[in-house]
C-alpha cells in the first residue's frame, strides 16, 4: 500500500495487493449472528454435510464481497475512494480454505482521476469465487 496513491502512478493491468482470510468456524457465526442469517449451511457442520451435500460449513457470500471492500479500502488508503463496486457469487466456499481477494486495473480516465477495476475472491485453486468490478476515484 501507498502513504500517498496518484492517478499518474496508475497503469492497466496493475494488481492492487492481494489479501489472504482463512475463516474459522466462530467468525463464519458471528458474521451470520450480525446478518440474521440462520441458514444451517452456515453453522451446522451435519447438516450442511449430511443433508444439503457440501464437503463443510459455507463461508456466507456477503462476507467475500466485504472482503472485496476491504481490499480495495486498504489499497486506496486517504487517496481516494470507492464510488461502485458489484460481484456476485459464483463457486462455494468452505471454511478451512483460504481465499485471496483482490484486483487489477482495467481502465483509467485521467481527467476525472478514475479507474476501473475487476475484482476477486478466489480459492486455493486459483478458481474465481466472486467476480466483480469496481470504480474508484483518487484525489490527486
């Protein structure tokens, strides 16, 4: 991360840092607690394994897209903000895995200081979990 991030320091097809989770099972409760999700997928390890089918507890989709938030917020620091940012939720996820979210420029507009970029949530295999695009804007 940069103290001081310019749009002149920005080029297509640059990475912005990646950043690592690997939640457990008491964070996975917590953030669904705050939801109010009671889905079992998400708290109930026999239930999720023995009568929905997946190999372990899912990690909730909201929580890769703050994921994606944070990332972006880290990278930007005080230099600039996020206008938009959308994604969705292609593969589970499972507790016991860690997954990487970050993203890469795609575009940049000099005269308004804003760039685009696609944004990710992706897996031990390096699959994409959570595709996005995002749109920041830098103050200097």
């Amino acid at each position: 991360m940069n103290s001081v991030l310019t749009i002149s320091e920005l080029a297509v097809g640059q990475a912005i840092p990646e950043r690592a989770h690997r939640p457990d099972n008491v964070q996975l409760m917590l953030y669904n607690a705050v939801l109010w999700n009671g889905h079992r997928i998400h708290f109930d390890e026999p239930y999720t394994t023995e009568v929905e089918g997946y190999p372990g507890l899912v990690i909730a989709g909201p929580l890769l897209g703050d994921w994606l938030h944070q990332a972006l917020e880290e990278w930007l620091g005080e230099s600039g903000e996020l206008l938009s940012i959308e994604y969705s939720n292609r593969l589970a996820t499972y507790i016991g895995e860690t997954l990487i979210a970050g993203g890469i420029v795609k575009s940049i507009d000099v005269a308004t200081r804003e760039a685009t970029l696609e944004v990710y949530v992706k897996n031990e295999a390096g699959d994409v979990a959570s595709p996005g695009t995002a749109r920041v804007r830098l103050t200097t």
